[in-house]
C-alpha cells in the first residue's frame, strides 16, 4: 500500500512534466488548415513508436521543428537532440563525423573525439537534406541502422548505437532511388514512418496567424506591440511563399527591425508581387508553344531551350542552397568542379544567392 501510494506521488510530476513537454513540442506547430493538421496529427503516435521518420517537404515548411516536436513528445525527450545538415558532411572526415575517434588513430588526433552518433546517444539524431549524402555516407548510416552498433576510429570496440534517427529531405527520395543515385535499402530503412508537409501556399488560412505568432516572438520587449496594415494582410495572402514560413518568419522580421511606427506595411514586409495564383496546366502549355521560334532550324532552337533550362536550373537550385555551390553541385549529382564551370558558363555568381542580412 505504501509503494502504492509512492507510486502515485512520484507519477503525478512526470504526468506534468510530460503534459509540458507535449505543449511545448506541440506549440510551436502553429497552423490549423487541413493539409497541416492532418501531416502533424500522428506525430504523438509516431513519436511513442521509436522506429525511423523520414519527413519530407520543400524547404522552409518546418522540418526541423516537426523532428524537435517528435523527440519531445517521445521517451527520448530526456537526452539529447543532435542535428546536422548532410550536406556539409565531407566525405573525407565522414567516419569520423559519425562515429569520432580514439587518441592515435591517425596522426593529428591528439586527443579522443566523439561523433555524431555519441552525442546523440540515448536521444535523436536528426539528418537534415539527407538526399545529398554521398554513397559512402550511405553504407556508413546504413549500417549503423541495420547493426545499432559501430566502431570509433582507432578503436577495436563496438559500441552500441542507442539513438534514434529523423531524416528530412525536400525532394522525392523514390526518383533517387529508382535512378540509383539513393540506395533502396537506405531508403526503406528510412521510411519506416514518414511525414508530408504541405507548403505555405497550400495553408492560405495560417498565413496571418503564422505571422501573429512571429510577430509576438520577434518584436522587442522595448516596442509596443505592432499592427498590421490592410495592404500588409492583403499582400501576405497575395504572395506565392516559395520559401514557406521560413519566408514568412524572415518577412515579419525585416517588417519588425525596419518599421517606424506601430503599423507594419505592404513596403515593409517586403516580399515583392509574387502572387498566390499559379497558371493552369494547360495555359503553361500554351505558353511552351507559344515560345517556340519554328522560323529557327531544329538544332538552334533545342540549343537555345536546353540553355533555357540549364540557367533555370542552375538559379532555383542556387536560391535553395542559399549560394553554397557544395551543396547545390551534390544535388545536382555533379562534379564540384563541372558545376562551378556550368555556373560560369551562364555568368551566375553564387554570391548574388547567398541569403542577405535583415535589420
């Protein structure tokens, strides 16, 4: 009776810890549309399951935070959450980063270093762009996912892999997959559970209250409370959000840094005329035919679409990787060096992609 009852004084804290741990890994999701509520209702069930996730969607949609949510809402919440971006993993440091290494194991290694997957032993370890990892990157998680054991550098030991790994792309990963580019058995290893989040453009009904919420988290405890202006609602519902609500996020931003008074304007959000409304299948078609100069001879003008595209290519692929041309040439699944040459061949600085401070 006794234990009993020790048993339920010793619960009633964890059942308050966990209720906190549940709002805050929650309330940061902020959004009510549909296609959002329903790629977040499982999160609870998925985080108590302790199997793998792969979370997709285009850059800016919340990744991270879904990941974070997650691991709060799990029996992990306790240790630690350990991200890295996959793309700044060098191929030649890689076992390394994953795994570290023992003192001696190599001649600048002085003293012990632990990797990726010790320090994020008995909690998470979040792989951001996971698409970009190299095939030898693949092997090496491969076999931490398939074994749940690996090997320091310079050490004999295994050691046990008690972690549990989130990866998030914003790409397909199957055409990866299917092309050969992306092991399959990665892939399904991955994908034991899996999360979609829709893009800003497809949650019209969260974009103001999106922007209430960093509005209240970014404005400085100094400044009054702002408004928004009639033309600033109208051009946030106008505007395409390619960059989702890390767009919108550095919008309100820009607005708060920038604005002098109590009320946020269209001009100072700055988010230009990019307008919600997205051409009709069959009208680009139409403009694809419209396009093609027939007066020219077949060779010039497939010469001139090719270029076309390549430059297309080349400037959204910059824009998403934020000028890093590393990480934009892996994936485009090319040559550093090729990409660098495609880059200059159409006189595209990386500079001019690279993400400009605000305020």
């Amino acid at each position: 009776m006794a234990e009993q009852q020790q048993d339920r004084r010793t619960s009633a804290p964890q059942r308050t810890i966990d209720r906190l741990q549940r709002a805050y890994a929650l309330g940061k999701l902020v959004g009510e549309a549909p296609a959002f509520r329903a790629a977040i209702a499982r999160l609870p069930a998925i985080a108590r399951a302790d199997a793998t996730v792969l979370l997709t969607g285009e850059t800016g949609t919340g990744k991270e935070l879904v990941a974070r949510a997650i691991h709060y809402l799990s029996e992990r919440s306790t240790g630690s959450f350990t991200a890295v971006n996959c793309g700044s993993l060098p191929d030649t440091l890689l076992e390394d980063e994953f795994f570290g290494h023992e003192r001696g194991a190599f001649t600048d290694a002085k003293a012990a270093r632990t990797g990726l997957v010790s320090q994020a032993h008995g909690g998470t370890l979040f792989l951001d762009e996971v698409d970009s990892l190299s095939p030898r990157a693949q092997v090496a998680l491969l076999r931490v996912l398939q074994d749940r054991t690996y090997r320091a550098l310079g050490s004999s030991e295994e050691r046990r892999a008690d972690v549990r790994v989130i990866a998030a792309t914003n790409t397909d990963l199957w055409p990866l997959v299917e092309a050969k580019v992306f092991r399959s058995d990665l892939y399904y290893r991955l994908s034991v559970l899996s999360v979609t989040l829709p893009p800003l453009a497809q949650r019209s009904e969260d974009i103001l209250p999106l922007t209430h919420h960093f509005l209240l988290r970014l404005t400085p405890p100094s400044r009054d409370p702002f408004r928004l202006a009639i033309d600033a609602k109208e051009a946030l519902l106008a505007h395409n959000w390619p960059g989702n609500v890390r767009e919108l996020e550095n919008a309100v931003l820009r607005a708060v840094s920038l604005c002098e008074s109590d009320t946020i304007t269209a001009n100072d959000l700055g988010i230009g005329s990019s307008v919600r409304e997205q051409p009709r299948h069959d009208d680009r078609r139409e403009r694809e035919r419209a396009t093609i100069d027939v007066s020219r001879s077949f060779v010039e003008a497939k010469r001139e679409t090719i270029v076309a595209f390549e430059i297309g290519y080349l400037t959204r692929l910059m824009q998403d990787c934020g000028g890093n041309v590393s990480r934009a040439a892996r994936r485009a699944r090319k040559e550093r060096r090729d990409f660098r040459r495609l880059l200059h061949k159409h006189r595209l600085d990386p500079r001019a992609f690279e993400p400009r401070a605000t305020g």
